[in-house]
C-alpha cells in the first residue's frame, strides 16, 4: 500500500464517442475523496461531472472539463473526513459534450464493479 493509501476502482471503459475513464474511491490519512481517470479520443472538448457519495446522503459534487488533445488526464473532488468505511462510498462520474446545456451523456463510470465480476 502506498502512503497515499488505498484505491477501489470500478472498470475501465471506453465509449465509442471517444472517451475513457475509471473512476476511484481513495482513501487515505483518515480521509476519503473520488477521483477519475481519463482520456479524451473525441476531438471536442467534453465535461465530466464527479461526484462522491457517502453515508448520510453526503454528496461532493466537482465539475471538470476535458480538452480534446488525446492526453491522459484525471479529476479530483476534495478530501474530506471519512464518515466509515471505504465501502460506505461510491463515485461516479458523467462525461458529456462541452458547451451544449443539454449534451447527450457520452459515457458513466462507477467505483463499484458489477456482482460477479472479478478483479
């Protein structure tokens, strides 16, 4: 385990509009916060909306925008104090086209993997 401490990540996935992402639950320090992976194929800039869900109804909600140079890149909401376990939370990130108030959701990746999948 690295200093940072620990990550549960749900699948990598690709869309076919261009986009790649992963989204994590980190943990570390006696805090938690969401990060997600990505990569931008499309050509356009996209956004991305990530949020980190905890007990309680906890919500930490970070806007990102993604720039069309096929860079690999990610997004963090901020640290904050862990109310439980790590399992207690999930993310999940929403990517979309950029600058269109209602732009077709592209792609949505989760920290959690499906039931029965393996890791």
């Amino acid at each position: 385990m690295s200093r940072e401490g620990a990550a549960r990540c749900g699948p990598e996935l690709v869309a076919p509009e261009g986009i790649e992402a992963q989204t994590c639950v980190m943990t570390g320090g006696g805090e938690i916060w969401a990060r997600a992976y990505h990569r931008n194929t499309s050509g356009r800039e996209l956004r991305a909306v990530l949020t980190l869900m905890g007990p309680g109804g906890r919500t930490v909600e970070l806007h990102c925008a993604l720039a069309a140079d096929d860079e690999p890149g990610s997004c963090e909401t901020p640290r904050g104090a862990s109310a439980g376990g790590p399992g207690a939370y999930a993310a999940v990130a929403e990517y979309a086209g950029a600058g269109v108030e209602e732009a077709p959701l592209l792609l949505r990746a989760g920290s959690h993997r499906a039931p029965g999948a393996s890791d």
